[in-house]
C-alpha cells in the first residue's frame, strides 16, 4: 500500500501436459473478456507459472497515517539532544468479491541505513507471515484469507529516532 493503493489480480496457472508455450507476449482472458496483454517465459508441458491478470477494481487497498508524534524535549522546556518521531498507520484491506480470496498484502517499512538514525518497529497488530521478504530489506508480507464483502485492519507502529540538528527527508 505504500508504494501503489491497488490490488492485482494473479493466477497460478498448469500447462497442459502436451504443449510447449514459448517465450513471447500473450492475451489474457478472464471470464472471456479481453483484459489485458502480459509476456511469459518458456513454459514447458505440464510445468506451472504465475500470470498476472492487472488491477483488481472488487479488492480495495488503503493505508492510514493514524498518528504521528514529536517529541523533542528531555524535561519540561529542556531541548533534548535526539527527535523522537512516532508514526502509527492502519492497512484496511476490503474483499468486494462474491467469494473468498487469499490476499498477499506487501509493505515496505523504514530502514536506517545510518547509525545516528534508529529505527524501532512495535505494536503490530497482525504479525506478518515473512520479514525482509526475499531478501528485500523492510519488505514485509502478510498473506491473508478474506471472506466475501470481509474487511481485515493491520496496525503497526513504528519510531523514528534521530538526532535533533539533523535533517531527514520525508518525515
């Protein structure tokens, strides 16, 4: 949700046991509407592979700045020598479908690639299923059954603490 506010649709899709599906741009069908055009790789017979089907307008996506807190004072009216920024934000996840759905949900949390910048994340409402997912630093992945017309909220919380002369970014 941080980097795009949609859900795509996917497929785990089998190759027929006697076909070989070459390298090249296909069509793809859903429900026999035309919905889009994707490119796949060598496909051998019976082998399974991924395609991806485009935005799905029936799941909504949201994420929510809840709260944000600074805090720069060491004791009443005394400047603290660090910045304290706490964020709190809310995912909302909504299944507008008739049937069930499982959700991979992706995001992206801070991380300090400078010693004078910590970061601690806390308060997560729903422990995600993978932590730096592949490999990829802060990506985090829940993945999730929504009933129809359900609704599913993750909260986390994270802090930010820095130096108080120090400029950062995008906080």
């Amino acid at each position: 949700p941080r980097a795009v506010l949609n859900a795509y649709l996917g497929s785990r899709v089998k190759n027929a046991d006697n076909l070989q599906l070459l390298a090249g741009r296909v069509n793809i069908f859903l429900d026999g509407d035309f919905v889009g055009t994707s490119s796949i790789d060598n496909i051998g017979p019976g082998e399974e592979f991924d395609l991806y089907l485009g935005v799905d307008e029936n799941v909504k996506v949201k994420r929510e700045l809840v709260e944000k807190k600074v805090d720069e004072t060491l004791v009443i009216g005394i400047p603290s020598l660090t910045k304290k920024t706490v964020f709190k934000y809310k995912l909302t996840l909504e299944n507008y479908k008739s049937k069930k759905i499982n959700v991979k949900l992706f995001e992206a949390m801070p991380i300090s690639e400078d010693d004078r910048i910590k970061v601690k994340i806390e308060k997560i409402g729903l422990e995600p299923k993978e932590k730096d997912w592949k490999d990829r630093k802060g990506v985090w992945l829940w993945e999730l059954e929504l009933e129809p017309k359900a609704k599913k909220e993750i909260f986390y919380t994270f802090i930010i603490e820095h130096p108080r002369d120090m400029q950062i970014e995008g906080l």
